[in-house]
C-alpha cells in the first residue's frame, strides 16, 4: 500500500466512505460501476484502519487535529485502541454487507439503489468517523451525521408503515442529539476541553455530586443509539429497513455508535474513578440489566424473525452497557470485544434473516418450518449466530461474556453474576424455537404462496436446496459463511484482527493505576 | 477612495434601470457583480488598514453627512451584496415568467432597494440612516405588491406597520436631536454620555427600539412579515427574509452600540428583555410555522423564529465575552447564515411555483424525482436549518448555546434545543413529502417504480443561485467551525469594547 503519513491516515480513511459516496451518486445509472464503488472504497477504508493498528497497539495514539473549533476543542481524531476495534468492525463488515447488499437487492429488484448505496456510504461515514473522533465535538458532528443519513435507507421502503418508521427514528434520535448536544456544551463550560482522556476529565472539582449525576443523565439520553428500555422501541419499529440496512447499521453501526458512545462517556469523560465516587457504575449497571432481562422478554413474543433479532439486539447492547457499568478491568474488557463480537454475530443473524427473506420470501418464525433443509449453509450460520448469542463455548459470545463473568465477580456484585447468567439464559430461550422449527419441524406440505407457485414446487420435493438455486444468490451466501466463520475463529483465536490485543490496550491506559 | 467607488456604483444602479428594457436586466446584474466584489475590496481594507471616512461633499462631519465603513458595515455590505447578486441572477428567469409587464420597473424598483440597503449599512448619520430606510421601505412596498391581488393587501399591511416603526425611528432621531444638537452617529456617542441618566434620552432610545423592532419583525410585532414574505416574488421573499430584517438588525446594532455604548446598556435591562422576546420569537414563531400549509408562509414564520435567534444572541452579547462566542458574534454569524439558509429556502421554493405552481406542501409529492437538483439543495438548507452538523445552522446554534452558558442563563439551552426539534418537525414534513409519500393513485408494485419519471428542472439560470447558496450552507458551515471568518468578526467586538470585562 502506499505510504501515507501516519497523522493524515484517520483523515483518509474517512475520506473513502465520503469520496465514495460522491462516485456513488455520479455512477448512479450504471449499477456495476457503482457497487465497483463501493466495494472498493470499502476495501481502502479497511486497509488503512488496519495499518493503524501496530502505533495503537505500541500504547502510542495517532492524533491529527485539522483546525480549533473552539479555544481548547479541535476537530480532529485522536485514534487510541477502543476507536480502532470499532472502526475495524464497521469497515470489514462493510465490505462483507456490501457483497451481500448487491445479492439482495438486486435479487428484489428494489427501487431506489442509487440512494440507498450513497446514504450508506454516507452512513459508514458516520460511524468510523465516531470511532476515531478525538473529542466530544468531532464525535457528535459524525454522530449527528450518521442519524441523518440513515433516515432514507429506514423509510427505504416508502410505504406508510415505512415512513412512521422513519418519523419515529428520527423523532427519538434527533432528541437524543439534543440532550448529548447540551450534556456536551455543558461538560465544556466545566471543563474547558472534552478531548477524550483516559483519566476522565470531569472531576469533582468542578461541579456539584448532582449536577455530575444530572450531566450523566444527559448524557445517556443523549446516547439514545444504545437503545436501552424505556427509549428502545424505534429499533423494533426501524426493522421495515432492507435486510442489509438492519444487519449493519441496527446491528453494527448506529446502535453499536450508541454504545461506544456511552463507553467513551464512562471511561474517557467521567473516567472509571469519578463515575466509582459518584456511585454512578452501580446506577447504570441496574439500569442495564433490566434492559438485558426485558429485552429478552420481549424478544421471546416476537414472531416476525428480524423483529425477534431486534429485541435480542437491545438485550446485547445492554450487556456491553453492563460490562463497562461494572468499571472493573475484565468487565470493560468484556464491554469493548463485546462490541466487535456481537457485532460479527448479529451481522450473522440479520444476514440469514435476509437470505431467507429472498429465497423463500418469509419473514416470520412460525412459517419457517423445515427450512433448515430447504437452505443448509444459512441455518447451519444462523445456528453458529444464535449459540453464539447464547454464549455457548466454540462461538465468539463465550469469550465476551465470560470476560463479563469475571468482571461482575472482580466487581463484587454477586447479584450482578446471577442477573448475568439468567439473561444468558433468556438468549436462549428465544433463539432456541427458531432453531427447533428450523430443522426439526416437518415443511407443511400443502403451502400456497400467491406469486412464488413456482418455488412453492420446489419446496415440496423434500430436501430442495433454494439457497443456491441462483447465481445471485451465492453474494448473499457468502458474506454469510465470512461472518458466520469469523464468529468461531473469535472464539478460538480471541486475538484475530488484533481486537483482544487492543481491548488490552485500551484497559492498560483506563486502570493504569491497578 | 473604494468607498467612492462604491458610490459611484450606487448611484449608477439608478440609471440603469431606465436604460433599456432587455438589457436592464444584465446591467443590474453587471453593477451588483461590480458592488459586490467592491465590497470585498473594502472589507479586505477595513481589515488590514483600517476604518474609512468618506465626506460627503466635503462637509466636515458633524455638519455634513459622513459614511463611515468599519468591519461591522463592511460585513454586512459583503452579505448584503452577495444576496442581492444572487436574486438578480435568479430572477431573470423567474421575472420573465412571473412578471412579464412590469421587466424593467422590477429591476429599477430593485437596484432602488438595494440602493437603500447600502446607504444603511455605510452611513454614518442616523438622520441619513432614516431616509435609507425610508427608501428600502418604499421599495420593499413596491415590490411586494407587485404581483397583484392579495399581495396588495400584504403590501399595505406592510406599508402602514413600517410607517409606524419610521415614525418611531424619526422620534428617537428628534429627541437626540433635540438634546445633543447633533446627527452624526460618532459625534453622538461622544455627546450623549453626560445625558445618560436623561429621560429624553432613555425615550428616544425606547423609540428607536420599538420603530426597529417593526422593522426587524421582532415577535411581537412581526404580524406584517408573513403575508408580505409569502406573496411577494421568490427572489423578493429571500431578499425580505434574507437580508432586508437583517440590515434592520444592523441598524439596531448601529444605534445601540455606536450611538449609545454598552455602558449605557448595561444601565438598563433593556437586553435582558430582548433575550427573552427573542426566545418567545423563537417558540411561537417554529409553533406557528408547523400549523402553515402554504410553502412560503411557513418559511416566512421561520423567519420570524430565526430573527428571534439573532435578537437572542443579540441579547446575550453584553454579558457572553470569551472570544469565539463573546459579544456580537454569534449575531452577526446567524445574520450571515440565515441570508444565506432562508434565501436558498425561498428560492426553491420559487423554482417551485415556477415550474408547476405549487404552493401548498401536500401537493409536494414526489418533486424529489421530478426536480432532483432543486429538492437535494432545499434538503441541504432545510437541515442546516435544523442546525444538523455540519452546516451553518449548527455552527449558529453551538454557538449561541456557549454564549447563554457564559452569561448565566441556561434556560435560553433549552430553548435553542426545543426550537432545533421544531424546525425538525415543520421542515422533516417536507422532505418526507418529497421523497417518500407516493401519491395516492401510485401503483404500489416495484414495476412501478422502474417507469421513468419525466425530469421538469428549473433553468439552470435558476438553478445556479439556488445551489450556491445550498453548497454555500455547509461551505460556510465548516469555515465557522474552523473559525475562519472570525477575526472580522472580533474586530467588531474590539470596536464596541465588547471584549473586555466591564
């Protein structure tokens, strides 16, 4: 690769994502050149994501500031081992949702690609672009940016139940802006910087107990993304999206910015000593594992299988929330490669969800009887998902949410462990029937299907495989198999991507006093 | 000797429009590109030498009428000329269609308005200020009218509600007048002091509040700008809306910090309830756009709103004084950015009403494929207008925010942010009507979105204003953010001793 400097290299790499999205638009009526597109500035993107990994992983940071805001706030990036392991994730998985994007979409024939490949380009943007911000400004400009941008590929669908969906993400997001917006003016009139540090800047020195405490509010309402109870249900409702749009962005990119937000809020802006002195970690810790049980709850009503995902996907984020709630070194370490895992498994779910939707054209549990045999390699990546999820051992989950296990035990909290493993157990509870209908239930024979009578005959000879009955078909497959194997290699090799590596990183500089 | 160019050129916009009927169009065009770039000759001067005197007729000043140019003017002209160049652009086309009669008393009528404009902005006597004033009125009253029918009516409400606030301004002239023997605005500031305490003085200076605030269409004596903004021509809508309550605004500045100063402001609480009219304008003028159906009427609500943000930051700008936010920054910032948001906003929505006369936001229906260039930059403006990063609006809005936190009133926090939502929710109806709701007899099937839709754009003689301005939006955006423009900005603050602690 050619040699960029190392300070500029942040500034590149989110310049992919946005150069990308302008040849996206350009190339807009010649389809192939376009996806060309975006598949290439994805594949850049990562690259250099990556070739930042060696400086972080040396315990150096990469900062490159463009220009003062503000006196004290540049916008600029300021690239430390927790950013890169969420930039890594969102840039590889865009490569992979990209390949499976041109399968679905076109196997659909849905309308509207142009827009929909431009905005999430313009999306992916965002998101790395909050990885690697250096400072609670730069963070919101992106994040701002990402809410933005995804509105279109929510309401892609342009039918009134799409665009409630798409009036409801924006009216629950835009708000949560506000509060992070005012959480961040007034974090920057206390303390003259909102640079991310590993100490925390906010202390006690500054302000009142309860205004510390009030801020913190703010702070998580800001962080809406993160989509914890009671703010949870513009995710469910945001599931009219495309299939991709709901793997990468509901899955991964906007709700895990969410996440990351509230970790860098915790860790690098009250900073594990003040929020221990606020008594804040235990507040949060609750908060959060109401949301992990309740979620699970929900998740066991759902028939509609993306929604089911949905519900299981607010439970995860919480899992992370609680990983760094307990602001012990193994429980954030858990937090942070929770992020990346969960992100490669749910990616996972989503995408089979998806691969079922375009073979089959079925979108609920209840109809998916026998389709185990009627599309192997999917279930089969489906199932590697979903026990991972449950956190069953040869799947990356295990590895994260044993770190969580031994963060809540160094934490002390006994409670904490027992309210862990119940929601453990909730995961599967719900994933589970899926499974059990998948494979072991008998494909109703006598199934009418208005416009697919075609496949309706292919389904009723037993073991016909749809998933490969078309080229097009094998985009969708792949990416699938990518992310449904990375899934296991996490667990056996913790440390592929170098994701283990930088989680040490990142806590060595947080409990540098331990 | 820029400013006698500038002059020059001034007076040579009264020729042009009689000259010809075809080519009066291209002379405007040729004089507002000629002011403008003047302009920015004069602001590059201002800026690296200093303030320029002019003597008109050589009269020594406290007798004769001085035009003074110093950073705050000189921004000002900058914007004004640039809005003004970009509306005649747009309004060859759009007059041809709009006006076809009345071609060469538009663009007379026109060059007249900005006339007036100017002599706001660089005079240096507030006698000669109220006759500029008089003369941007007037012609704002014409042009209003000028399409017929009800905007008749918008122009008489217009006309008689400014006559009032001149009278007012006339009031406050006289008073001055009357204690200190003098008009010209330096001469003035260096007379008034001792009177301070001086009831006269504290009554010409209420009037001069009250005559501006009609003017300014400061809520709540707005009640004029709706109808006039909405019936008016597009390019005179962008202009009203864009830059004709700014330059009130400026004026207002001019009288409260040149011929009184901050001292004598901060004897009164006079601020303190500009701030909170200012936040009043805001919420009830976002409440009232939402409940607009009609286009432009909703925009001219927002107007109103948006002269509620430049009176708020107006407002705080004697208590906020830490340099990126300090004193009249965020003001003159959101004076800059609203000409250039709402102009935009009221050219599409001309290009609009050109194309297939619609005025009304439910008929909006799938324009974003027919006119795709013109709905992505009404998008553009509409979310910088919600102040989503990192457009203008945002760097408006972050910094009016920092200006309330330092002056101690968090509440005016919650009002910028409650409104941000407001404008989200009037101006979102719009977007998702142009993009996402399919008309109601639109077959629902995928085929039917393969039909090609026939293209209807605007002529780019059109188009290319309207882009400007949109691209201009989040050009501008960044440079703010980057704190480009800034040091014109704190010449101003330097100048009215803002800067520094009381």
């Amino acid at each position: 690769m050619i040699d960029i400097p190392e300070y500029l290299r942040p500034v590149v790499a989110l310049g992919c994502p946005a150069l990308g999205s302008i040849f996206i638009l350009l190339f807009g009526r010649r389809p192939n050149l376009r996806e060309g597109v975006t598949l290439l500035a994805g594949l850049l993107q990562f690259l250099i994501v990556f070739s930042m990994v060696p400086t972080v992983m040396s315990g150096k940071t990469i900062q490159s500031y463009l220009f003062p805001i503000l006196p004290g706030i540049h916008f600029g990036f300021r690239v430390d081992a927790f950013g890169l392991m969420f930039a890594i994730t969102a840039s590889f998985l865009w490569i992979l949702v990209s390949i499976y994007s041109i399968g679905y979409m076109r196997a659909l024939q849905e309308h509207a690609q142009t827009r929909y490949y431009f905005c999430f380009a313009l999306a992916i943007f965002g998101a790395v672009g909050v990885a690697l911000s250096g400072n609670l400004v730069t963070m919101y400009i992106f994040y701002e940016i990402l809410t933005v941008s995804t509105y279109p590929l929510v309401a892609h669908e342009q039918s009134s139940e799409a665009l409630f969906a798409g009036r409801k993400y924006l009216a629950y997001l835009l708000t949560s802006g506000v509060f992070l917006l005012a959480a961040i003016v007034f974090t920057y009139s206390m303390a003259e910087t909102t640079d991310f540090s590993p100490k925390g800047i906010l202390s006690l020195a500054f302000s009142s107990r309860s205004t510390l405490i009030f801020l913190f509010v703010f702070f998580i309402l800001g962080f809406m993304k993160a989509a914890y109870f009671p703010c949870h249900s513009w995710l469910p409702t945001a599931m009219v999206a495309p299939t991709p749009v709901s793997a990468l962005l509901h899955a991964v990119a906007v709700v895990k910015a969410g996440v990351f937000g509230i970790v860098r809020t915790v860790c690098y802006i009250y900073g594990i000593d003040l929020m221990r002195d606020l008594g804040l970690g235990i507040m949060l810790a609750s908060f959060a594992a109401l949301t992990m049980i309740g979620a699970s709850l929900f998740a066991v009503a759902q028939d509609n299988l993306k929604k089911r995902l949905a519900y299981s996907t607010i439970s995860q984020l919480s899992f992370i929330i609680f990983g760094v709630a307990l602001l012990s070194p193994m429980g954030v370490t858990g937090a942070m490669i929770y992020i990346p895992f969960h992100g490669f498994m749910k990616i996972t779910l989503f995408l089979c969800a998806g691969a079922i939707l375009v073979a089959s054209g079925k979108k609920n549990i209840s109809e998916m009887a026998g389709i185990g045999r009627a599309m192997p390699i999917t279930m089969l990546a489906f199932t590697v998902g979903a026990l991972g999820m449950c956190g069953a051992p040869p799947v990356a989950g295990f590895i994260s949410k044993w770190f969580l296990a031994i963060g809540a035990i160094q934490s002390g909290q006994m409670v904490f462990l027992a309210l862990l493993l119940i929601a453990s157990l909730l995961d599967v509870v719900y994933f589970y029937p899926i499974i059990r209908t998948a494979f072991f239930e008998k494909m109703p024979q006598d199934e009418v299907l208005k416009e697919r009578e075609a496949k309706v005959a292919l389904f009723s000879k037993k073991t016909e495989i749809i998933e490969t009955r078309r080229p097009l078909y094998y985009f969708i497959l792949l990416p699938i198999a990518i992310t449904a194997s990375f899934s296991i290699l996490f667990c056996l090799f913790p440390d592929l991507f170098h994701i283990y590596g930088l989680a040490q990183a990142a806590i060595r500089d947080l409990f540098w006093r331990f | 000797m820029v400013v006698v160019v500038s002059l020059l050129s001034a007076i040579t916009i009264f020729i042009a429009g009689w000259i010809n009927r075809k080519t009066s169009c291209y002379i405007s065009i040729a004089t507002l590109l000629g002011q403008f770039i003047a302009s920015l000759f004069i602001l590059h001067h201002v800026m690296t030498i200093g303030p320029i005197y002019y003597r008109l007729g050589g009269w020594v000043p406290p007798w004769g009428i001085e035009y003074v140019m110093d950073a705050l003017n000189a921004y000002v002209l900058v914007i004004l000329l640039f809005l003004g160049l970009v509306c005649v652009i747009y309004s060859k086309r759009n007059i041809e269609h709009e006006l076809p009669q009345k071609v060469v008393s538009f663009y007379t009528i026109y060059q007249l308005l900005i006339t007036g404009l100017c002599g706001i902005t660089v005079t240096g006597d507030i006698f000669n200020m109220y006759v500029f004033i008089e003369i941007t009125s007037l012609s704002a009253y014409a042009l209003i009218a000028s399409r017929g029918k009800i905007a008749l009516k918008a122009s008489f409400t217009y006309l008689v509600l400014g006559s009032i606030g001149a009278c007012f301004f006339l009031l406050g002239i006289g008073f001055l007048y009357a204690i200190t023997g003098s008009l010209n605005i330096r001469d003035l500031s260096l007379l008034l002091p001792p009177f301070y305490g001086n009831k006269v003085v504290l009554a010409a200076f209420v009037f001069f509040i009250v005559g501006l605030s009609i003017k300014m269409a400061l809520f709540p004596l707005h009640t004029w700008l709706p109808d006039a903004h909405a019936f008016a021509p597009a390019e005179i809508s962008a202009m009203l809306s864009g830059i004709i309550i700014e330059v009130a605004t400026y004026a207002f500045i001019r009288v409260a910090f040149s011929v009184f100063t901050p001292r004598f402001l901060r004897l009164l609480p006079v601020f303190d309830i500009l701030c909170w009219l200012g936040a009043a304008a805001i919420i009830i003028g976002s409440i009232l756009a939402i409940t607009q159906v009609n286009l432009k009427r909703m925009l001219a609500y927002s107007s109103v709103a948006n002269m509620g943000y430049i009176v708020l930051a107006l407002g705080l700008s004697i208590s906020a004084r830490t340099a990126p936010w300090g004193g009249l920054n965020p003001a003159l910032m959101h004076i800059l950015n609203h000409a250039l948001m709402k102009g935009c906003l009221f050219l599409v929505a001309g290009a609009f009403i050109y194309k297939a006369d619609l005025w009304y936001i439910t008929d909006f229906q799938g324009l974003g494929k027919k006119m795709p260039y013109t709905c992505a930059a009404f998008v553009i403006a509409a979310i910088s207008m919600i102040g989503v990063p990192p457009s203008v609006g945002f760097a408006s809005k972050l910094y009016m925010i920092l200006a309330s936190i330092e002056s101690g009133k968090p509440i005016f926090v919650a009002v910028l942010l409650i409104s941000s939502l407001l404008n989200l929710v009037y101006f979102w109806r719009i977007i998702e009507t142009m993009y996402m709701k399919r008309a109601e007899g639109e077959n629902h099937s995928h085929a039917s979105h393969k039909a090609h839709v026939q293209r209807a754009e605007v002529p780019l003689g059109m188009l290319l204003p309207i882009w400007v301005l949109a691209s201009l939006c989040i050009i501008m955006g960044i440079l703010w953010l980057a704190n480009v423009p800034t040091p014109i900005l704190n010449q101003v603050n330097a100048m009215f001793r803002l800067d520094m602690m009381p």
